[in-house]
DNA sequence: CCAAAAGTGTTCGGACTACACCCATGT
DNA sequence: ACATGGGTGTAGTCCGAACACTTTTGG
C-alpha cells in the first residue's frame, strides 16, 4: 500500500448514521485483536477533493453513494495521534512495518456524517486493520480510538440542531413509511418525546409528504398511512434553508 | 525559515472582521508586487492545536488575544494551490527558492473567522510576503488568491446564522455604545433593516445590557442611552447556546 | 419652533403547546 | 367488546412583525 499517493496530516472520518429498532446507530469498526473501535475513515488522494475522499470512504464501507454527507467539524488537538495502537498492530502483523510511520503520524481530520437507510447496506465492510463492521446503538458506545467518541458526540449535536431548520429522513428511512415511523426517527435524534398530533402537523406543512392511499396493516391499532417523501420538494425546502444566506 | 516545523498540508485561513464607518470590514493582506490579496492565514505546528495555531495567526496580526475565534468550514478543493503566485514570487526574490515547494503544495485550509473591535487594532501587520495590511469593506473585495473570496463569503453566511441564535457585538463595538448603534452593526451583517422598537425589545430581554446612566451627546436629536455589555451574562447567553445539543 | 432620531406602548397574526375526542384494526 | 394506537380539532400562549405617539436634543 503506498501511502505516497495521500496528503500527509489529513485524515476524514464519517459518522454513518442509519436508524433501526428505533435507535440510532453508527457504522464502527473494531480494530484487529484489540477492543477497541474506530470510526471509518481514510485519507486524501493528492489530487482529490476533500469532499470526494469522504464520499469514497462511505462507499467503500457501505457500497451507497450519491447520499447526504455533511462535513461539521475538524479535529485538530496536538495529541491525536495513536502510537501505541499502531506499535501493537505492527507488532501483530497487522499493518506492515513499512507504514508504522505513516499512520502513527499526527493527523488533523475532517469529521463528516452521513444518514443512511440501514435496510439498504447489505453487508458493512471491514478494512485490512478491522475484524469487523458493524452498526453499534449510539448511546452504547463501545472503547474508541482517540478523540472518535468526540466525533460521535459533535456529529450528534450538529444533527440535531439541523433538525431544528430542516426535515430529515429521507436517505435514513426505507421509501415508504408512516409519520409515527418518522415521529419515532425525530424523538430518537432528539432524546425526547414529542406531541403525535403537532408533529403530524408540523411535518404535513412542509409540503414534502405524498400520501400514498395505502395503509399499514397488521398491528393491533388503526392502519397509519403510508406515506412517501416527495423528493423535489425535499430537495427544494432543503435547498431553500441553505440558500438562506445568500451573500 | 524552517518548514518542518509546520503540518504539511494543512493550512489556517482566518476572516478577521471588523466594524466601521457602519460597514463590515476584513483584514487582507495585499501581496507583494501583485494586485491579489489574500486573507491572513498560517500554519500549523507540529505539536500545535489547531485552535491554537488559529489564535496566534489573529495575534500575530492583530496583536490581539482572547478573542471570540471559530472554526466554520474546511475548504479542501484538490486546486487549491497557488502555484504561478509562487513562482512569482520566488522570481521576485519575495520567497526564497527552498520555500518554493512548501507554498506551492495542495493545502487543505481550515477556515476561521474572529469578530475583533477595529480601534482596538492600532497596526496591522503584514508579513514579509505582503506589502500592506489594510481593512477592506466586505462588498467591495479586491481580486484575491485562490478561493479566499469564498472564504469570506462562507463567513458571512455563517456570522448571519449565528445572529439568529446569539448575541453578537462584544469584541466588534467599543466598550460603550447606544442601541442604535448596535442595530447599525446587525444591520449591517444581515444586510437588512431592522424595526427600532422590535430590536430594541429584542436585545433588552437579554438581559446583557447595562444602563451606564449616561447619553452620547451632540447630535441633533434626542441623545440615546449609553450601554455596556454585562460579560459574564453575555458569555452565559453563549454557553446556553452552545450547551443547547447535550449528548 | 422645527427637524431628526430616540424612547415607549399596542395590536395583530402565525407558530408552537397542550389538551380531548373519535376511528380503525386485530385479538 | 376492548385494548391499542392512528387521525382530527380546538383553545391558550408566546413571539415576532407592523405600526403611532411622545420625548429629547441641537440648530
């Protein structure tokens, strides 16, 4: 693997956000022989824009692409690096002894996150350092290298707040589903509960929902519609809060 | 001067904004023999936070410390280079030739912005690629380097953003103002009028204003109230907001 | 006295909150 | 029939937008 072909001291790590069993979860991997888990991550070609390389990372992880990613912060404090992590996958033939240097180097890295529709990645891949991918509950975080805890933890926060201008869903929920099904997406990206009716009235206004005319069936209670996103409006009412400050 | 020193890669850009004259000005930099600016930037210390290496770039230029300085978007186009400025440069025996390669690489630029009072700024200080450092108004840019005009339109809409969820003004007005002096500064970041009573309204109810008991004098008309911000409110109103999103 | 701009109060409408009620579905 | 949860309506409250009047200052 040659690392000549990256820029030196920056790093991109992706939050992946997917939604399942009413949790959100995030796509870790946990590091050969040790317990201790990573953010998926990866660097930067020398001639490839910054935004691409973080598109290739949730590519490569999760084989989705033209999805919602959103760069929200860099992690820049002195000691981020992971020498000793590095020192003991050398040690145990994990990386080559040719690239110790390379990724025991100090590195400045650009935190994306992206939502994902969790039905829709098959089967997450594992890296050469990794034994494992998987989606990991967001409030039952397990060991992490470095600062990713922190990562975790601001990507949430900048969520969270963007849920306060701007629906969200689409890309996170399957194509069809019911407003208490979305209700349920907010109140766990929030941490709160919130008011059936309100909501459904809320997110009725912003003009992005097509009723379907068909119901879900099978539960014990009155058949909620199904309801689909009406993508250009999204789009448009996405567009329209960013457009906001024009200059 | 030594470039091992410094992160390679990564670079520090910094939209200093000040408030005169009622118009938003940055601190530019105009390079030597040129007729392009550029805004003040650095690099990063090996063993150097980044937030750190932003606050020395602001006082290095301003000689000002303490001051409110965030970081708002990375800017990591893979042209982002500057190659016949260099070499330029270097021709005009500006840059020495064994620096030639260090500033024509691809940089990765972390994009800060800092809110500085401009009397408090005496001189500013150009560097020994620049022949003057000078305050320009925000909407009468000269040509600048690379994507330095996105930059600072980046900076804008995000100082608009924050206006709607902060107060803004210590650091950018003078110890002692009048109201209507601090609406002229939020009129003049928004780019809009705003109600005088509504503003007023506004701002009392919170809470981080102090009645001096005195009025500016010398106008021809009734002379408005002096105020002074209460700082230790003011940074709880700021810390509110940013606890907002706890985990 | 007059022009100019500051200080004060009131009204209106839209958005969010907090509720109560009825309806459809599977057991 | 009944428990469960979905769909609909309504009154109260808060906040911002719009606007009229009075007060103070210098000329």
């Amino acid at each position: 693997m040659d690392r000549s072909n990256y820029l030196p001291s920056v790093s991109i790590d992706c939050v992946i956000l997917g939604f399942h069993d009413n949790e959100l979860r995030v796509l870790l991997l946990k590091i050969k022989n040790l317990n201790i888990w990573a953010l998926p991550g990866g660097f930067v070609e020398l001639s490839q824009d910054l935004d691409l390389a973080a598109t290739a990372v949730l590519k490569r992880r999760t084989g989705l692409e033209d999805i919602f990613l959103k760069q929200f912060k860099v992690f820049g404090a002195a000691d981020r690096n992971q020498v000793e992590t590095v020192d003991k996958m050398v040690a145990d033939g994990i990386l080559p002894e040719a690239s110790r240097a390379w990724f025991a180097q100090r590195f400045i890295s650009v935190g994306y996150y992206a939502l994902v529709e969790y039905a829709e990645v098959i089967k997450p891949q594992p890296d050469f350092t990794s034994e494992a991918c998987e989606w990991v509950p967001l409030n039952d975080l397990p060991p992490m290298i470095i600062d990713h805890t922190e990562i975790i933890k601001q990507a949430h926060i900048t969520l969270k707040k963007e849920l306060n201008y701007q629906p969200i869903g689409l890309n996170l929920l399957p194509d069809e589903f019911t407003i208490p099904e979305l209700q349920a997406l907010y109140e766990t990206i929030l941490m709160r509960k919130l008011d059936r009716r309100n909501f459904r009235r809320k997110i009725l206004a912003y003009g992005i929902l097509i009723d379907t005319g068909q119901r879900r069936m099978g539960a014990q209670n009155r058949a909620p519609i199904i309801y689909k996103f009406n993508k250009e409006e999204y789009q448009q009412v996405l567009a329209r809060e960013l457009e906001s400050g024009i200059f």
